[in-house]
C-alpha cells in the first residue's frame, strides 16, 4: 500500500512540506501546469488537503470525494466551510494554542500604541517637529483604569485579559455562551459596548460575525471608545468604522487585520487616530514554526491513528 496523497492547493509555510517528508505523497497544486487536470486525475487518490488560506468549501469537497481531512494553517478557518465539510465525512483541523501568546502580545501592543499615541509621537520626533514644535501635545487616554470588553473570551481572549490586569483595566466579555471566569458577561454585545471603553476583537470570522462590530456598536462605545482587532477584519465594518473615527464617535482605533487583506480602506491610511499594522500577530519565526508542526502532527496523526490533534468545533462528532 503506498503513501497517503495530500493536496497543497496553495504555496505555505515550508516546515509544513519539510515535515510530510516520508509521510505522503504531497501535490504541490500550484506548481501543476494543469491543476484541474491534477484534481480529476487524483480524485478517488487524494485522502488529506493542507492549507495555508485556500478557498475550500462544499463544491471544491465534492471534486475529491477521497478526502477525510483539511488540515489548516493559523487559527481562524474562514476560509474553509467547516460546516460543509463535517456533512461529508470531512475533519478540519486548525492550529490553536501555539500563537495564544504571541496574538496576545501583538494585542497587549496594540493598545499601548493607540492609548499613548506612540506611533504618532514617534513620527513627530522624526519629522523634527520636537524641536521645532515643542513636545508631543497630551494625550486624552491612559491605560489604568480602562474598562475592557473582550469580544471572544477564547485561549487568546484570555491571555490577553491575563496581560492587561496589571495595568489596572477591568475586563467583560461577550461570548455566545457565559463561561466559568469571574469576568462580567454580556448575553449583548451592544450592552457590553455601553459599558466598557476599549473593545477588544478576538472572534472567529465568517457569514455568522461578519460586520458584527457596526456603526451601533461604534456609537455604544462612545467618544472614549477605542477598538483593537486581532482577529479578523470582516468582523467589523470598516466603513463605520472610518465614519467613528473621522467624526469623534470613538476615539482611536489598533488594528492587525483588515476587511479585504491585503488591501487597507484608503480612508484608514489618513486618519490619525488609527494604528495600522500588516497583519503580524503571530508573526515570529518561532510561532510559525510551531504552527507548521501542528498541521503536520494533525495529518500524521490522522494517518496513524484517524485521530488528530485539534479538531475545530463543526469536526468534534466525527472524531469522538
């Protein structure tokens, strides 16, 4: 019996095909002259896809009906019709756990830079308006004694609130269900959004979170409102959000991700209230690294036991 086949639709990181290495037969989808020739040809042979943000969803299943498993790289799975996936049989897998902390980190950053202004001030020191000018005007927000609302209290929900307690920052969350922690729970993200200052973006994306964060929720916050967004940026409606920040309706604004990658609302790159960054929250050699491993120990595991590691939420029946 040979090697199982695994598809690469798209080009990721490379830890991922160093790992498979012995373990499958790997088609690099990409590199094929002919891919839909490949996927007709391999149909009934490819059993495992990885995936690095390839489109996977029912139609794309049902021209592979041999596969058992879509093993995917980062955390968020929008990307893939986890849902449709489950209704054939198929496990999607993802990589939790690994970039908790470095997500957190990116977040916990976020908030310094947009509370203190910082980006700001430093391109006021290089653009020489510090000696010119006289120092940095003050600014409006410090961090003790904020009052946080998480939307998503998840693994990185969590390590981020375990960050900001130090500085003095009350935390509530939102999330579908209450959870054993001692945070104030909000069954309405739009009551949580009355009550707090800084709202901080930790959901999944996808149809059922798109533009969950809209001009309502915006107005909720309020003039000392400040958003942060490490998740996914269809979780917000970026045009609302423009509007909030041009017209005081919030204060200020950190983000990691944006609605249509690598596209960024022109309007966002003039404001300067809004701290922009290229989508770096786990962005470290090391974090990557581990992510990689994770998918390979998913399909390996798939392979040699049908079990793998971590299963998304729409998996969990079909591996218990």
């Amino acid at each position: 019996m040979g090697l199982p086949v695994v598809l690469m639709p798209g080009p990721m990181h490379p830890a991922v095909a160093a790992g498979l290495v012995g373990h499958c037969e790997l088609i690099r989808l990409w590199e094929e002259s002919d891919p839909d020739a490949v996927l007709a040809s391999r149909r009934d042979e490819i059993v495992a896809v990885a995936t690095g943000g390839s489109l996977i969803d029912g139609a794309f299943l049902d021209r592979l009906p041999a596969v058992r498993i879509v093993a995917s790289f980062g955390v968020g799975y929008d990307r893939i019709d986890a849902a449709a996936a489950a209704e054939r049989g198929v496990v999607v897998t993802n990589t939790p756990g690994v970039l908790d902390d470095e997500v957190a980190d990116t977040a916990l950053g976020l908030l310094l830079m947009t509370v203190r202004e910082l980006p700001q001030a430093e391109r006021y020191l290089r653009a020489g308006k510090w000696q010119e000018d006289g120092a940095y005007p003050l600014t409006k927000a410090t961090m003790h004694g904020r009052r946080m609302g998480i939307l998503g209290l998840g693994r990185i929900g969590q390590a981020i609130a375990d960050r900001v307690a130090p500085f003095g920052i009350s935390i509530a969350y939102h999330n579908r269900r209450r959870k054993d922690v001692g945070y104030r729970y909000y069954p309405s993200l739009l009551d949580m959004a009355r009550d707090v200052d800084t709202l901080m973006i930790v959901i999944p994306g996808g149809d059922s979170t798109r533009h969950l964060v809209n001009a309502e929720v915006l107005a909720a916050l309020g003039p000392d409102g400040i958003v942060i967004n490490v998740a996914r940026g269809s979780v917000v409606d970026e045009q609302a959000l423009v509007d909030a920040l041009r017209d005081g309706t919030i204060l200020a604004a950190g983000l990691d991700v944006f609605e249509h990658e690598p596209k960024v609302h022109p309007d966002l790159l003039t404001l300067p209230n809004a701290v922009l960054l290229p989508h770096v929250g786990s962005a470290t050699i090391p974090t990557r690294n581990a992510m990689a491993n994770l998918v390979v120990e998913n399909l390996t595991n798939w392979f040699a036991y049908n079990a793998p590691l971590t299963p998304v939420p729409e998996s969990t029946p079909l591996t218990t």
